[in-house]
C-alpha cells in the first residue's frame, strides 16, 4: 500500500512587467530569462501591468491592447508554461485596484513622495505632465498587486528593490492598524493592575493579515544595445526577441565597438567593447577565448566578431521564434492562457480580500 505524502507547498513569486511592446534582449536577460527558471521551484504569478502603463501613458492608450499582446507573446514563447505558471493582466483581475484604493486611506504622501523613482521619472519623461494622482500613487499600486498573492518573494531588478521596500512598510503598517489583538494575558487579566501588567510586558500580537515578501534580485548581466548605451526601447538601440535573422545582422553590423580600435589592424581591448558585453551573455566558452585572443592580437575584424555575435544571439532566439510563430497561428491559445490566468489569479486574490475587507470595516 502506498500512503499519500501531501506534496510540500513551494513558496510562492509574483512579479508584472509594463506592456511596453515587443520585448528585447535587456527584458529577456533582465526578467524573463529568469522567471522561466522560476517556475520550476516556486509557485509563480506573473504578470502584465496594464493600468501601470497608464500611469505614464495616460494620453494615448491606443497601442495597449496590441502591446498587451505582444508581450503575452514573448512570455509564451520565451518558455513561461501556463501549466506551471498562473500568467494574466492586471486589469482582468479587479481587486487590484480595489487593494490600491483602500491602502491609499493610510499611506502617507510622504512615503510616496520620497520613492527614488518619482522626481526620477519624471524628469527623465519630461516630455509628459506626470504631477498626476495616477504617477504618485505608481508604486502603491506595484504594493497592491504584490500583496494580493502573499508572495514569500518578488523577482525584480535593482530599480524596483525600493518599491518592494515600500511594498513592506504597507504591509506593516495595515498589519498594524487593522490586525493588532491584545495578547491572551491582556484579554483574560482579571483586574485592571492585572491587564497593566500584561501590557508592559507582552503589547498586542500583530497578525499577519498581509505578509511581508522579500524581494528576489535576479541575476541582470549588464546588457549594452547597439549604441553602448544601456539597451532600452526609448533609446531605439534594441534587438527584439522576434527580429529575424538578418535583421539581427543588420542591427549588430553598425554596433559601437572598442573605441581605440579605429583600424582593422589595431589591437582591440575586448574589456571596453559593448560587442563583447553581448558575446559574455551568448557565446560559448569556446567563442569567447577566439575573440579574446584575435581582437588582441588583430587577428580577426570587428566584422567578423559580429558575426560569431550574431551567430550565438540567433541561436538563442531559433527555439523562442519557433514558439512564437506556433502561437502567432494559433491566437486563441493565447487568449485562453490569460483567461483562465485571470480567473485563477481572481479566485487566489478574492481569497485575500475578504480578512482585508473585514479587518479595515468594510464586511
Ligand atoms: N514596476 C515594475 C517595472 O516597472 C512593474 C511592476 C508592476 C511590478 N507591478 C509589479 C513588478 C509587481 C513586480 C511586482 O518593472
Ligand atoms: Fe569589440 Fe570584437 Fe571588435 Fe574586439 S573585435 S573591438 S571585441 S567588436
């Protein structure tokens, strides 16, 4: 006879990605990559912040629905397994917004005020009036959709640690206004001498109504685009997930190299080289000791280095392309994933709400 052992419950993550359209190598590398690896040890939630886009893109949503989907694409197609892996968007799953709106009753401006990316980002996207309620409040909503999935942990990047940061701090402080109890002693103490007493020593228990997660810095290679610039969409310096082959090329040819090395003889120092940056990433071991020593030496081009580039980045990209062209014929696959994502992600979010609602009055 076999006995049942009930299978050890894996923590759980959770972590969302903007819509910003097509992904590139620096979302791949950055996130994505990762959250593949994720899936297999934890139980995931992951996905796509379409009211986030919002708060910066507030005038014009006409692309979202098509960047929606083709991120949902990349997810599929860069390996998340919706059978390991609960993937949805934001606005599909209301209490997102119903979470952000209750927190925002106790959270104090200041707190948002002082978030590092605030004055950044708005500086940076001049260009947009971003003294909006929706901006400020950016990082409180990240809090909501964290906290509704009681994650024991939140993959992100260096830039969002402040956010799981303040994330915490919410966490802490709804705990302590809506889940703080007197302690046993307190409640059954039989004179007020009694109760004092108590409360000297032992205060008031804080429940755990919303757990604080931890964040999860995910291994970020430094990823140059093709200008040597950090790659990003506003720089227009990227490699899509979904370039073909000799787009690839076409993108990689003109790359920013080894500023010294201006003639084919020269010697090249691969340290100083965005080229290389790139071949650390994708290159076999193999590769990398040729570029090494024939960019040393002069004894290859930086033509041909990119070609050896282009070669390993294609390589990469065949399986995640193979995928997308599967899913890109089939486009009710994808709307099924983010359907039955949504509702599970409804059903584990409802599940949270109704201690919430009951602990701030509202049940
Ligand atoms: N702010 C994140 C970013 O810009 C995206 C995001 C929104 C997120 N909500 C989240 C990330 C919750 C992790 C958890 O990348
Ligand atoms: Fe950079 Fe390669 Fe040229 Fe060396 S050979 S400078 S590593 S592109």
């Amino acid at each position: 006879m076999t006995i049942a052992t009930p299978s050890t419950p894996r923590p759980r993550v959770l972590s969302g990605m903007r819509p910003t359209g097509k992904l590139h190598l620096g979302n791949y590398m950055g996130a994505l990559y990762n959250w593949v690896k994720l899936q297999h040890e934890y139980e995931c939630y992951f996905f796509i912040a379409d009211y986030h886009a919002l708060t910066t893109d507030y005038a014009d949503p006409s692309g979202l629905q098509s960047n929606i989907r083709e991120v949902a694409l990349d997810f599929l197609s860069a390996g998340l397994d919706p059978e390991r892996c609960t993937i949805f968007v934001q606005s599909h799953v209301h209490q997102h917004a119903e979470l952000n709106l209750l927190f925002g009753m106790f959270t104090p401006l200041g707190w948002l005020e002082r978030v590092p990316t605030y004055k950044d980002q708005q500086e940076q996207l001049r260009e947009k009036d971003l003294n909006t309620y929706g901006f400020l409040g950016y990082p409180l909503l990240q809090a909501a959709d964290i906290l509704l999935y009681q994650p024991d942990f939140v993959p992100v990047g260096a830039d969002q640690v402040a956010h799981v940061e303040l994330t915490r701090e919410v966490a802490r402080r709804f705990n302590q206004l809506y889940a703080s109890r007197p302690t046993p002693a307190i409640r059954h103490a039989h004179s007020d001498k009694e109760r004092l007493a108590a409360e000297i020593s032992q205060n008031e228990v804080v429940e755990q109504i919303l757990p604080e997660p931890k964040a999860l810095l995910t291994p970020s290679p430094k990823l140059p685009g093709t200008d040597g610039r950090k790659m990003s969409k506003s720089y227009g310096n990227t490699i899509l997930l979904s370039d073909p082959e000799d787009v690839v090329r076409a993108k990689l040819k003109p790359m920013v190299t080894d500023p010294a090395r201006i003639r084919r003889t020269d010697p090249g120092n691969p340290d100083v080289c965005p080229v290389f940056d790139l071949h650390r990433v994708f290159s076999t071991e193999e590769t990398l000791q040729n570029v090494r020593q024939g960019c040393t030496t002069a004894g290859i081009g930086c033509i041909q280095c990119k070609g050896w580039l282009t070669d390993a980045v294609v390589k990469e990209l065949a399986p995640i392309q193979e995928r997308r062209r599967h899913l890109e014929a089939n486009p009710k696959q994808v709307d099924d994933v983010l359907e039955a994502g949504a509702g599970r992600a409804s059903q584990f979010a409802a599940r949270t709400m109704l201690p919430v609602l009951k602990a701030a009055g509202l049940r």
